[in-house]
C-alpha cells in the first residue's frame, strides 16, 4: 500500500486574525499568539492519524507551500508566535515528531519577505567567503527547483554556483527565522527548514514522473505589475519568460505591500483595514469615493468642476485600486476565473516550462503534477497545456482564512499529499457553507477519461470518515471558529 511521503500546506497566514489557524479570543476581537487556535490543533490530530497508517517507519516530508506567515497583516512577533504553535504541535518536546528535517519552505507574497532576508542573508555570507578580488555574481533571485543541493556552507561551492548558474538559481537557502523560532520552543529539536523559491520540484527515479510545488502568485497579473508597466512603457521590451526574472523585476513590490506592512505600525494597522474592505464591492465603492473627495478637495483645481474632478480621480481609482479588488479570491463564484485559467496557462507554459527545460537538459517528464495555493479556492483538474505531454494534474490546496462576510462555497483549505510513487491526492478539510452540517471532509484527486488509477486516492479514502471523530470534530470546530472570524471581520469593515 502507498505511504504517505510529503504533506503540503499552503495559505496558514499565520497571525492573521482571519486565519483559523491563528487563536482569536472569544469576542472575536483580537489575536492571542501565546495560544493554539482549535482548527489548528484539530487539523494536526487529523494528520498524525493518516501519518499514523503509514506502513514504513520513515516520517514524511512537510512542504510549507507558500504564505505560512502572515507579514503584510501582522507584526512579525505576533506571526512568529503563532508559528510556534504550530511547531510544538507537529515537533512536540515529548512525543514523537510528525515530520522529517528538512522541512520545505517556499515563501509567498504575504511571507516574500523571509526569502528576501534569506538570500541577502547568503550573499552576505557569500561575499565574506570568496577570493578577493574576483567579480562579484549577480545576487540570485531564485533557487534550482530540482537539485538536490545542499543550503550553501562553503566558499567552493558559493564559487561553483557562480561559475555555472545562467539562469540566477542557487541551491536551497537556510531559513534561520524559523529554524530559530523551532528551536525556542525546543531547544534540543535539530530540525533544519530548506528555503525554496519560487518552485521545488520531485523526479522519480526513472525521470518520468514529476510533481512541482510553487505559491502561485505569479499566476495573478497583481503580482507581475511592474513587468506588465514595464512592457507598457518600453513596448520593445517583452514580458520576461523566466521565473528569476519575473522575480527580479517585481520582488520590490511584492515586498512592499504584501509581505513588509506588518511593521509599520499604525500604517500597517490602517492598510489593513484597507485590505479587508478590498474583500467586499460595496466598501470599494465606498473607499474610492472617499478617496477621490479627499485627493480633490486637497489638491484639485480651483476652476474645474468639482464633480468632474471627482468623476476622473473616482476613474483612475477604479483601475488602480478597483483591480486589486478584483484578485482571484474575490471572484466567489467560480473555483478559477477565466483571467485566473489564463495566468496559469501564462505561468505553466513560460515561466515554469522554461525552468523544468533548463534544469532537466530540455526533457519534459511525460507526467507532472503541479500543487499551488494562493487563491483560497481548492480544486483539483487534470488540464492541457503546451510543452507539456499530455495530460497535466493541477491541485490548489486553497487557504485557511475567512475573506468575507457570507459562506463562500469555493473558499476552502485542503492538504495535498504525495506518495512515495508520486501519486497526488488533495485532503479536502473543508469548504464554506452557511450550515455547520454541510462541512465535511473529503478525498478527491485530478483525473481525466481514460486516466490510470491513483493508488494513493483509495488507501487515503478508506482511512477518512468524515461521520467520525477526528474528522467530525475538525469539521464541527471549523464551522464554529469561521464564525467567529467572520465577527472579527464585520467589526473592522463595517
């Protein structure tokens, strides 16, 4: 029987007050990170209960998939706090660990942060090592998705990286943050967290079968804004096709609003509430309105008429602020807009092919399954894109926070395992619905007509009942604590 071999989580936004996986007190009014939220402790119960059924002693690997921490909404204490929840859970001091070391961690755009303090982190440590006097490498922008190096420790290698990396990719990066977080729970833990970005892919032995994780903002156009700009203004100069690029062009921005507003204290606070309204049409109507009164009323022109004025700044804001209301987790009605379908047609057929040809000599893997998040909207579907063989599987593992007001049926969380032959099932926790009695968890897989049989979906199906505790009591806890969120939210937006 297939064992399970890696456990991916995505979109925790820990420290979030909208997060389930963060402890929100009773009056929904605010964050305690000194406590484990009950979603969090439930989630863990359910998956000690599956890692418990593996049938070799070998612990899987967990795959932090993207937006673990909240940076942009939470100060980085309360975030990291919240994070040792989380790892005095899976690592506790007394009992045995649910996870392997290494643990992969690839950063998101609410976490972009970590990877920019990790590779400046090892530049640093790679200019006080080399020979002096030779150039100095261009400071990488991504890792290597499939070799198997080491984080970087020695001078040699640093020099081997530079002599042989035209596409900006390094080895995996140490995360001291929370490697050091793991270790203040527990000192003795010997735990070691990989750092990956943008994507960290899976080859089994015989080459043939691939399974690539990757956030997924990059299949958002919000998070390609400056390259989109750039292309705008220099219409010569075409959208970048590699990932590295794509990073080195916009990792300004995405840092800046979505992974650095945490700690800017009072602005942060107000950006925040700024973020929440940008969840609902109608306090985007009411924000832009505001907005277009004020930038009038402080700097228009004294001979215009005041409503046309407010007519152009109201138009400018709508294209502006009113597209980052428009992002993919806004659109409640379907599990992947058609401007969603497109960015990850976009992204699979240029910037990931491209890295997955570079990498393997220009050998496509005639399988390959690709799990992202970043959406807050689980699915799974087996979907046909170019430079591909075939059928490819795409899982999004959804997220863990509560966006809006009323039950979005789309949003959801799920947990994506792997098997040792690289199977790939998603272990829907839940999806949002008004009633607590339509929450249950499910077990569902990407297939297509004719498709092969995946082994992995029938042994995790017969060890989940969803009418029976821990799943039930996830289930129930889930119900629960969404509302009371939702309270949190109403209380900020109005």
């Amino acid at each position: 029987m297939p064992d399970v071999r890696y456990v991916c989580l995505s979109d925790m936004h820990l420290g979030a007050s909208n997060s389930l996986l963060t402890y929100l007190t009773s009056d929904a009014a605010r964050v305690d990170p000194t406590k484990r939220s009950p979603v969090l402790v439930e989630l863990v119960d359910c998956l000690r209960g599956i890692i418990s059924k593996n049938e070799e002693p070998e612990r899987p690997t967990l795959v932090l998939n993207g937006d673990t921490l909240e940076l942009a909404l939470a100060t980085d204490n309360v975030a990291g706090m919240a994070f040792e929840r989380f790892a005095e859970l899976i690592l506790p001091p007394q009992g045995e660990p649910l996870f392997r070391s290494p643990i992969i961690y690839i950063p998101g755009n609410h976490d972009h942060h970590l990877w920019e303090t990790a590779r400046e982190a090892q530049y640093v440590n790679y200019i006080s090592k080399g020979k002096p006097g030779l150039p100095l490498a261009v400071p990488w922008h991504a890792t290597n998705m499939f070799r198997a190096e080491p984080p970087v420790s020695s001078p040699f290698l640093e020099e081997l990286i530079c002599l042989r990396a035209p596409s900006q990719a390094a080895p995996q990066f140490p995360s001291e943050f929370l490697e050091e977080l793991i270790r203040r729970h527990d000192p003795s833990q010997a735990v070691s967290v990989h750092t990956i970005y943008p994507n960290w892919g899976l080859l089994d032995e015989t080459g043939q079968r691939c399974v690539v994780f990757s956030h997924g903002h990059f299949t958002e156009s919000m998070y390609v804004l400056m390259s989109t700009l750039r292309s705008m203004i220099f219409p010569s100069r075409e959208l970048p096709l590699a990932s590295w690029d794509y990073e080195a062009e916009n990792f300004a921005w995405i840092d800046f609003f979505w992974s650095t507003m945490g700690r800017s204290g009072d602005v942060g606070t107000d950006l925040e509430l700024v973020y929440d309204k940008l969840g609902s049409k109608r306090q985007v109507g009411v924000l832009i309105s505001n907005l277009a009164s004020s930038v009038v009323k402080k700097w228009g022109k004294k001979y215009w008429p005041r409503w046309l004025q407010r007519w152009a700044v109201k138009w400018a804001l709508g294209k502006t602020l009113g597209k980052a209301a428009a992002r993919e987790r806004n659109e409640t009605r379907k599990r992947l807009s058609a401007d969603g379908r497109e960015g990850l047609k976009a992204y699979m057929e240029g910037a990931l092919r491209e890295q997955i040809l570079e990498e393997r000599e220009h050998n496509m893997p005639p399988a390959v399954s690709f799990i992202y998040g970043h959406t807050h909207k689980p699915f799974q579907e087996d979907m046909q894109f170019y430079g591909y063989d075939g059928w490819t599987s795409v899982y999004n593992s959804g997220g863990w926070v509560v966006d809006t007001l009323k039950a979005c049926p789309v949003h959801g969380g799920a947990v994506i395992l792997v098997d040792e032959d690289h199977n790939v099932v998603s272990l829907r926790m839940y999806n949002e619905a008004e009633e607590s009695e339509e929450y249950a968890v499910k077990v569902e897989a990407a297939t297509h007509p004719g498709g092969v049989a995946n082994p992995l979906l029938e042994r995790v199906r017969a060890l989940v009942d969803a009418e029976r505790d821990p799943w039930k009591e996830f289930s129930q806890t889930v119900a629960s604590e969404r509302l009371l969120r939702v309270e949190n939210l109403r209380m900020k937006i109005g």
